[in-house]
DNA sequence: GGCCTGGCTATGCTATCCGCAAGTCAGCGA
DNA sequence: TCGCTGACTTGCGGATAGCATAGCCAGGCC
C-alpha cells in the first residue's frame, strides 16, 4: 500500500462523487483542448487567433472551450485595443488560472520522462539554470515521498 | 506574460504536435476514468471488483481503461492467490505510475481550494502533521515562482 | 455434475470531443 | 460604400467516453 488512509475514506464502501477533489477538477478542465489552451495561455498568448493557431485546433473548439473557462474563472476576457484597431478582446489567466501551473508541470513533467516519445522543452530557474520540477513538500518545509503520506477524510 | 520562453519556442508560429510532454501525458492518461482508477491505485485498491466499485464506473469502462493503462505501463497485472481461492489478477502501480502522483495531487489541490464545491479529504506528512502540498523547486533547492521560470526548447 | 462468484465481454445507446466547411458580423481602410 | 480581417457561430459527421443490461467462463464448493 502506498498511502496510508484514515476517517472515511478508509471505511466507505463506494463511490466518493463530487466529494473528490481530482474529479471535480477534472470536470472543470478535463478535456485534452482545455489544458492546451492554459498551456498557451501560460505561455503568454492572449488572443483568440494565437489560440487557436498555437494550440492547432479549430475555431469552433477552441471558442467553445475558451467560454467555459472563462465561466468557469481560469481565464478573463477583457477588451482592449490597439492603435488605429478596433476593440477587441484577449484572454487571460486569472488567479484561479495560474494555480493550475503545478498541475500542467506536473504532467509535463510525466510526458517527458514517461511517454513514448521522450523529450521535450525544460523549465530552468531564471538566474540559476537549474531544472525546474514539481515536488511534494509539507508546510513544515520538509520533502515528502509517497510512504510518508496520511490523507483525512 | 508569466513565463519566458526562450529558443526555438519563442519563434514559433504554430502548433508543436508531438513534442509537448503534457499533450503526450494527456493522449495516454487524459481520461477522467483513467485518472480515478490510479487515484485508487494510490488509495491501495488492486482487485477489479474493488476499482469498479470505488470509482463508480461500469465494468467494461474499467475493464478497457485497465487494460489501456497496463499497456502503456503504469499499472502492471498480475497473478496472486488466496488460499481456498483460485488464481486472480490484481492491478498494482509500476514505477511509471508511481511517478504521476505529483500530477493526481496538483489537480486535488487545486480541486479543494478552486472547484465549486470546496474541500474534500487533506493530505498530512506522516509524523509532522503539517499538511502537504506540491511546489516549484529547481534542482539548487530553491523554490520557485511563476516569474521567474524559463523554458528553453 | 451443477451452482455460485469474480472477472471480465458484448450489445446498444447517448453525450461529448473534435475536425471540416461555411456563414456571420463589426468596424477600419480605401 | 465596398471589401477585408479578426473573432466568432453554425451545421455536419466521425470517434471516443460513458451508462445499462445481459451474457460468458473458469474454478472452487456441494
């Protein structure tokens, strides 16, 4: 076992449903084009065109999603204009948004050890060069490793 | 703009397919099925009735998700005997799997603290219990902020 | 030899994700 | 006033995700 379980959760029998804080996440940004967009996003992109070039989908798709996200507060779509333009509109990251980076690192960081084709962009500590990596730490300031983990219902 | 890029990234002009590690991640693990049967796997489940039941998925949805997952490495299946029983399967993490933790709990904590319906169980540090979460860290040891990371291609 | 149980497999359905193609709409520039 | 361009919107169709129900099969028990 892995990680040890206490209250509830080491007693029920059943689903969890919305009680889950992974699954409820994931059914605000579960979809393969939502983390595409916020990966663009992060990478500085704020306008409908950019998306949708960058991220290589279709309009369609990437209006759908970027009007769920918007409702849904990880992104705001504020207007702004450029001289001698019309009023248009750009997306960006909110709070809620940018709290999403260790999630996308995470992953990102699976992908480029783990999936098949390995490789890929690093992140580097800017000024100390040194690779940038998502790890457990307790607020205590100590590094944690999976044994050494108790979840509370 | 949040994060610098720098290099081939930076020039870009459209979308990078197949070289960015989250997308590889998500082609592999981008399911909300798949990420509930690990986040068991983590709990400690390893028998096929136990995942179907806490999950909530029918049993061809976990049957052929497992099965992906087994494929691709992240959970490995294997034979194992009661006494009195017959021979069984049960589907326990390999280290592939092990590493997608980071990734499990950076969506839960973003779940309990930005998802509509707030809370949900809290992960502890064994001993210390000072609650855990995961962070920016560069190989130096220093930890880091979205400002200051750059992704060099 | 027949029943039961755990672990699947098969069939049929709906909903969502995504691509492709075409249409809309507002406003600047000519 | 006409066209162009950026930002969508609409319609169609295929693929995947998921649910429900039912069936299958191996092996231990009676």
């Amino acid at each position: 076992m892995a990680l040890r379980l206490t209250g509830r959760l080491a007693r029920r029998r059943g689903a969890v449903g919305d009680r889950c804080p992974i699954d409820r996440t994931l059914q605000i940004v579960g979809s393969r084009s939502a983390f595409l967009l916020l990966r663009e996003a992060f990478y500085g992109a704020t306008r409908f065109d950019d998306l949708v070039r960058l991220t290589g989908f279709t309009e369609a798709v990437a209006a759908k999603r970027l009007k769920e996200l918007v409702d849904h507060g990880l992104l705001e779509r504020r207007p702004y204009r450029q001289p001698g333009q019309r009023t248009r509109h750009e997306y960006v990251l909110t709070e809620r948004g940018h709290d999403l980076l260790p999630a996308l690192l995470a992953l990102a960081q699976w992908g480029r050890t783990h999936s098949p084709h390995k490789g890929g962009p690093t992140l580097l500590h800017d000024g100390c060069e040194a690779e940038v990596r998502v790890v457990m730490q307790c607020d205590a300031g100590h590094r944690v490793v999976e044994d050494e983990l108790v979840l509370t219902s």
